[in-house]
C-alpha cells in the first residue's frame, strides 16, 4: 500500500472483497491446468476450503467467474493507450511480453480459454470477439500515430501489423509454455524492429 | 483417384481402413467443436452410428483417437522442407496459409488442442512440444539457406524468425476463426516480406 491510499475497510464489506479475490485466484489456477470446461466449481471451492453453496454466493454461476476472472487477468496484463501515453509504443510491449514470464499462470489461463473459446456455445467467445477486435483497433491506432511522424516502414499497413502483433505474441506465448527456452520479449522486439523506425535524436 | 493409382482394394482391409477413416473424420469434428477435453468417445461413435465398443475396436483408447487426428490434420496441413525443394519458402507459407482457410474445421481443431495442450496431464502435449520443435528447426533451416544466398534481411536471427513464424501463423488462425475478416495469408505475406529479401532477377 502506498502512502497516498486509504486504510483498507474492516467489516463485511472488507472480508467479503478479500473472498473474492481469493475465489478469482484459485479459479485461476484450475482454469489454467484444467481449462474452463475441465474445471470444476467444486475444484476452486475446495482449493479454498469453500462449500460450492459458499462459492456461488459471491459468482452466481461458472460463467461469471470466468468473466470475473478473465477481467482480473486484463487488469494484470493488459497494455492499454491510456498506460502508454509518453511512453514508446514498442518499449512498452516488449516489457510487457518480459513481465508476463513472471506471471506464468495468467499466461497458461490466458492460453487455455482463447483455444477453448472457439468452441460452440463457449461462454466466454463474445469477451474474446471484442478483446482481440479492441486491442486490434488500439495497436492500429498507436501504429497510425507513429506512421504521422515518419517511424513506421514505408508500406506497412497499420491494421494488418496490428492483428500480426497480437498474434505473435498470443502464439509465442503458447511456444514458451511449452519450452521456456523461448524468448518471448525478444521475438516481439524482432518483429517491432522491423516495422517502427527509429526514433530520430531530439534536437538539444 | 487419378489414373497412376492402383484400384482402391476391396474386402475387409479397404473396409476396415474406410471406417478408420470416418472415425478419425468424426472425431476431428467433435474434437474441434468441444475439444477433447469437453468431447467424448460415445460423441464420436454416435455421430457415424457405432457402438463405443465397437469404435474402441479401432482405436482402444481416446487418447489413441487423438493422436490418429493429429497425424490426419498434419497429412493434410503440414508444409515440409520436401514438398519445399525447389520452390520459395515464403510461397509455401503464404500458399498454406490461404489453403488453410478452406478447411476451417481443422484450423479449429488445431487452436482448440494447442490450447489444451498446456493443461495439466495432456495426453498429446508430448505431441506439441516435439512438432514446435520440428517446426522450428525446419523454417530456421530454410532461413539459414536464404541467409546463405543473401535473401536473409541483415539482423533477422534465424531461429527467433523461425519460431515468429508459427507464432503468428498460429495467433493469427485464432483471430479468423473469431472473426473472418481478419485476412490470415497477407498478415503472414507481410512478416515474410519483411525479413526475406527479393530473388536476384535471373541472368538469361
């Protein structure tokens, strides 16, 4: 906690946020080793040493935790304009890609429920539909500022680098779980390399 | 059947081979709608009106169904450095790209299982890890010869590009199968073009 927040809330409300949060940790764990549909509510009530009962109490249903969940995962990860105003575009990815090897569970989560989430009737496909579709028009925009001061390679086409970013990295990561012997952040600072020019000397 | 080939053989074996092959047809399509977590041995059966002994007649275990499917996706999708003699790797690649489109059941099942994979106790993780690893070694080695022949963009590091390569040939198919707009083959046209530079014009 730092200096500048308030004390955290005693009482209900407090106990009641802090269950929360841990329900949303240990599901997860289980959707990450087992997946959304191969884990059970069960599964993340007795990680916890919670009655299902207990659990459904705080998230109604199996589809709400997992949209809990997904969310706690993209306050964690997610790179979004708003964090990377006067900051570099590509910098921030590329430490973002290097943080994400500390957090190897949101990663194996991540992993999971995007495969799942071309299933039929997958839950959670709507959250990845307009995901991917924001972060894409998010990275073309980032692509289109830098194109307005002459740093993006001639004949790169904003939307279609965007999408390739997100999927590099979606696909590296896959490859890094199943080999940590891959460079993730150095594979995405490849492919940025190739296409952002770079930044001219400032003028002193 | 084209005319070099034999007659297809009749009797038990071409019957026997026939209803392995509408098995393997079947699973591929439970397999990529529900995964093979969420899919089930009497699903498959059911589908082609087999008892489950009798399919497990063909494949005694689920576990060997799903690696027949993998073996059948790789017949149809895998791109090798033999089918690569004497023809552009990046035309390859872009070729198969575009080909991959019109089979979206098994791009869907591929997403699906390189997902799951990751999971704890995945039968054909084994299976992931060995084929990334293959992969890997054969694209760095096609780019090692380009590189060789001067076609290798100065800094691309072969074995990165290798493993980029996938990675955003297996990130971008996920995209697709969320949203067809999303235009699989030129995003992957768009990464090669950068990193492999133009054939000399030939001398006549």
């Amino acid at each position: 906690m730092t200096s500048d927040q308030r004390p955290a809330k005693r009482g209900p409300y407090a106990k009641s946020a802090e269950r929360r949060r841990s329900i949303i940790e240990a599901a997860t764990e289980v959707f990450g080793s087992r997946g959304y549909k191969g884990g059970s509510l069960q599964d993340v009530a007795d990680r916890i040493g919670l009655s299902q009962t207990g659990l459904l109490h705080y998230f109604p249903s199996k589809r709400d935790l997992l949209v809990a969940v997904l969310r706690h995962r993209d306050e964690i990860t997610d790179t979004g304009p708003a964090e990377s105003s006067g900051r570099d575009f590509a910098a921030i990815l590329v430490d973002q890609a290097a943080f994400n090897e500390s957090v190897p569970g949101l990663i194996e989560l991540y992993t999971v429920l995007c495969g799942e989430s071309v299933t039929d009737d997958y839950p959670a496909r709507d959250y990845f539909v307009k995901r991917f579709d924001r972060v894409r028009r998010e990275y073309a925009e980032e692509l289109r500022t830098l194109a307005a001061a002459g740093r993006l390679r001639p004949g790169v086409d904003p939307a279609r680098a965007a999408a390739s970013i997100i999927a590099l990295w979606d696909g590296i990561q896959l490859q890094w779980l199943l080999d940590n012997s891959i460079d993730m952040a150095a594979c995405l600072r490849d492919y940025l390399d190739g296409i952002i020019l770079p930044a001219p000397a400032k003028e002193s």
